[in-house]
C-alpha cells in the first residue's frame, strides 16, 4: 500500500505541474498566436477568441477580462443563465448579465471570424450558458456523490486487483523455488562457475518481483486517468497522464514511419559496400596464399592492405549514411562527435604514431613472420606484426614487444633474408699466439667449421686475420647457414668443434704475454723459419765480482 501512496504523490505532483501550463500565461508572444487570437479559457475549456482590441485594452486583456467574469459567474450559485443577455443597441453587441458587461462584439471581430455580429454574439451567449450550465450539472452535490462512490468502487477493485496479483505471484515464486531446485545446474565457463544454482534461483525471483512491481505500476498508472475523469476540476489531469503515454508513442511511431524511406536507402547502402568488400577479401586471401600473382606486390602485403582499403571503405560508408541517421543534425550528436575527435586527438598521439609507423614498416618489409631479427639490443624470431607493436621471440623463449616507432626510428638486421638465398654468415674470433703457423690455425677453423651441423658445406668456410697484436693474432673463422634461427646452437656446436680440433693438433687456444724476461723463452718465429741448429737460449746468470772478493 505504501507503493500505490507514493505513487499517487508522486503523480499529482506531476499533473499539478501539467495542469499549470494549460493556463494561457499573460506573457504569451502574441506573433505566435495572432492568426487564432487569445483564447477565452473556462473549466479547462476554449470557448471562443478574442482576435482584436477594443479602445485600449488589447485582445490579450479583452480575453482575460471575460475569463475572470465568466468563472465568476460559474461560482456564484446564484447565477440563472437565462439571465446572461445579448443587447445589441448601438453599433457594438454586448452579452450582460445583471447590467455587467461579460463580453463585447465588434465589427472588427465579426470580420476577423467572417460572421456577422449578432451571429458572433449568439455564438458567445450559447457557449457561455453551455459552459456554466455544465458546471452546474457537474458540481451539483447528489452528481458528485456518485462520482465519489464509483471513484471509491474503481479504488476497491484496484486493491483487490493488486492483492491477487500479489499473492499469486508469491506462489509462483515457491513453485519456482520448489520445482526447479533440481532441474538446472549451475552455469560454468570451463573451470569458472559463473552463476550457481542458487544465484540462477535468486535471479529468477528477482526477475519475477521486477515484473509484479511494472504490472502494478501499470494498473495504477491506467486506473488514475479513469478516477480523475470523473470530476471536472481533475480532467486535466487525466488529459495530461493519458498525454504521458500517448504523445511519447505517437513521437516514436511517426519517427519509425518517417524512418522507413532512410532505413531502406541504409541497408543498400550497406549491402552494397559489404559485398564490395568481400569480393576484395577474396582477391587478398587469394593473393596471401600466392594463387594470384601480381607484379611488385608481394604476398604479404595482401592482408595489412585489405584491412588498409576496408577501414577507407567503412569509413566512407559512416560518411555517406550519417545523414540519415535519425538526430544526426542535433548538437547532441555534434557534441559527441566533437567530444570523440579531441579524445582520439589529445588521447593517442602516441597510438597513432605507432600506427603510421606500423603501415611505413608493413610496406618497406623489413622483416616478415618467422624471420630472425635484431632489433636494437633484442635478436629473436618475429612472432607477430600489428600497426600498433611488433613481438619478438628470443632464444630464451621470451617475448619482447617493441613499439613500431622505435622500429622506425632505429636499426633492424635480418638474419633470414639472406639466409634463403646465399646464407647467412656465423662468424666467431680466436687469439692464438705468433709462435703458430697462420696457415695451420685456417686449416684447423675451417675443419672445425665444416664438422658443424647446421653449416652450408656447399659454400667453403674462409678465415680472416682481423689484427696482429702484440703477443698474438686474432684469427675471424667465418662459415656459411641457412638455418640462422638456429644460430646460437650452432655457435656452441662451432666452439666444441673448435676445442677439438686444436687439442687433437696441439694447439693451445692461449694469448701468449711476456714480460721481461726474455732470454729465457723461446722465439714466437714459427719453425719453418728457423735455422735447423736453433736453440732454445737458456738464462745468462753473471755473479758480482766484488762479492767474490769479499
């Protein structure tokens, strides 16, 4: 009960609102209403207008005037409308009452009305005896105790309406509650229990108490129009709640209907570029998987480009079916569209940077999937390429993402481009010491190369002497592949090679360093060069003379 109270609060404060603004105001713009005059409003009803001033009161006050007579009249109890007379003496016709002037007829209002002037006046007399002889009828006590008793009666019914409804939606609960406890099971999203059984259950009675509560606001809502039709000060109010429903309605049935001609013309339009566009998703797939060839465009530009033409199309699509969305033209939408271009402005320049350098990237191939790549510090397998990040894949299987602008803006090397046609060279550097030959340490690098798997025997390893230092002299070994993702087992695998075969030769992978002394130590001329009496110079020790003596 305390529902239908606050509901009935609430709605005659509304209408009380509603009833306010049928009342003419006395600030009326009078261009707006200059052709259909000022009205003469009594018991919410025009009786006739007033189109013309009469000396120096305008029509505007002319109507006021006879308002406030009339319902004077209406309730005074005394009044007797066969009392309420036309006197149409002079060049004017006047509607008295009791000498008291209720309203004046001129020429000028007969002409602006195309009558005459007692045909004008009669019509006045007749509307206004109408009107107070209805409010007479209508407020006369033995008429408005029956409005009262089948007002009371529709109240009744509507509580006992709203109880039954009540209780047999209470019962309808527990039958949900009773008959359906094992019947459905709880909803799960793999391990993820995502409603239980008993929060389904719970739902359901909510659901329920959601619609009893819209069905009783309903009943009420219909009732009130019909309790407030019967008393003639409450009329309006039932004008103005049926208005509520029936103008909202009719708003949105008339948009709808004058919608259908746009409606049509957008789902052509649609259909159009959906077609257009999936034609063109064939010819790139088909492109991408190297079926249609065309000349200086590669495959996979086939899929950065489609989805380059389908955001151009769509976009345009937008452009074109804008105007005729419904509201378009408002500044509602004007606000949002506004709203939206300075978010994506002030919002992610650094996005959209990104994203320009993804397409530069995506048409000057740099890389493509799979391929081994540096970029800066970072070597690793590409895994993935969007306009915004490219992801790479380290040897230590993690996974490093790069923004496209730093990609731009830096240094790239690919290790697979070249690799799938001469090979991709490994290189790694040992020091060995001048007392070996040169000629035997490029024999041993080259062995220990071609005993590697992974490298090119196709294409001779080859050795580069890359400085003479002072004790010893840096030997590059450099062996051809055309696996470079798998280059760094093929470094370790290179490096055991190399162990090997310099300790099955006899060569120590040392950098000899000497320090003074000298004489002791073998020369670091390589034998061939030596005389074949060479020996090895032993240390000269001399002893102090003058210590002798002593």
């Amino acid at each position: 009960m305390r529902i239908i109270l606050y509901f009935f609060l609430i709605i005659g404060a509304l209408n009380l609102k509603a009833q306010n603004k049928i009342v003419v105001p006395d600030s009326l713009d009078r261009d707006s209403i200059s052709y259909a005059g000022f009205p003469v409003t009594v018991y919410n009803k025009n009786l006739f207008y007033i189109k013309n001033s009469l000396g120096p009161l305008t029509a505007q006050e002319r109507a006021r005037l006879a308002t406030e007579k009339i319902e004077e009249l209406e309730k005074d109890l005394a009044t007797k409308t066969d009392s309420i007379l036309l006197d149409t003496t002079g060049g004017n016709a006047n509607i008295i009452y009791n000498n008291i002037i209720l309203v004046s007829i001129t020429e000028a209002d007969a002409k602006a009305n195309q009558s005459t002037v007692n045909q004008l006046a009669n019509n006045y007399q007749k509307a206004i005896v109408n009107i107070i002889s209805k409010y007479r009828n209508e407020n006369n006590i033995v008429e408005i105790a029956k409005r009262v008793g089948f007002g009371l009666l529709i109240i009744l019914l509507l509580v006992l309406i709203i109880f039954y409804l009540n209780r047999y939606i209470n019962r309808f609960k527990e039958w949900l509650s009773n008959n359906l406890t094992n019947k459905i099971d709880g909803i799960k999203i793999r391990n993820y229990e995502l409603l239980s059984q008993e929060s389904q259950l719970i739902f359901l009675r909510r659901t329920v108490n959601v619609v009893k509560y819209f069905v009783i606001i309903i009943i009420i809502y219909l009732t009130l129009p019909i309790i407030f039709r019967l008393f003639p000060w409450t009329k309006a109010w039932s004008d103005a709640l049926i208005n509520f429903i029936l103008d909202p309605l009719k708003s949105i049935l008339s948009s709808i209907i004058n919608f259908i001609p746009n409606l049509i013309s957008i789902i052509v339009i649609v259909m159009f570029f959906r077609y257009i566009i999936k034609g063109l998703g064939y010819l790139a797939g088909e492109i991408a998987i190297g079926k249609l060839k065309l000349n200086g465009f590669y495959p996979d530009w086939a899929s950065p480009t489609f989805k380059i033409v389908k955001f151009v199309l769509y976009a345009f699509m937008v452009v074109v079916i804008w105007p005729k969305i419904p509201g378009s033209d408002s500044d509602v939408f004007k606000g949002v569209s506004v709203f939206l271009g300075l978010l994506v402005s002030f919002g992610s320049s650094s996005a959209i940077g990104n994203m320009v350098a993804g397409l530069v990237i995506t048409y000057m191939r740099p890389f493509i999937l799979q391929d081994r790549v540096k970029i800066g510090d970072v070597t690793g397998d590409v895994v993935e390429k969007s306009l915004l990040v490219t992801r790479l894949r380290t040897i230590k299987n993690e996974i490093v993402t790069i923004p496209n602008s730093a990609i731009l803006s830096g240094n790239t090397i690919n290790y697979t481009v070249m690799a799938k046609k001469e090979g991709c060279i490994l290189h790694t550097t040992v020091t060995i010491g001048y007392d070996e030959p040169w000629r035997k340490i490029h024999d041993l690098l080259i062995n220990a190369a071609l005993a590697c798997e992974g490298i090119d025997i196709k294409r001779k390893p080859f050795v580069l002497q890359t400085s003479l230092e002072d004790w010893y002299v840096a030997y590059q070994i450099n062996a051809y592949t055309k696996r470079p993702e798998k280059s760094a087992v093929i470094y370790s695998n290179l490096h055991a090679n190399i162990q090997d075969k310099f300790n099955e030769a006899g060569v120590e992978i040392m950098s000899s360093h000497y320090q003074t002394l000298r004489d002791g130590n073998k020369t670091t001329i390589p034998a061939d060069y030596l005389a074949d009496d060479y020996e090895t110079p032993g240390f000269v020790v001399e002893k102090d003379k003058k210590e002798n003596k002593k």
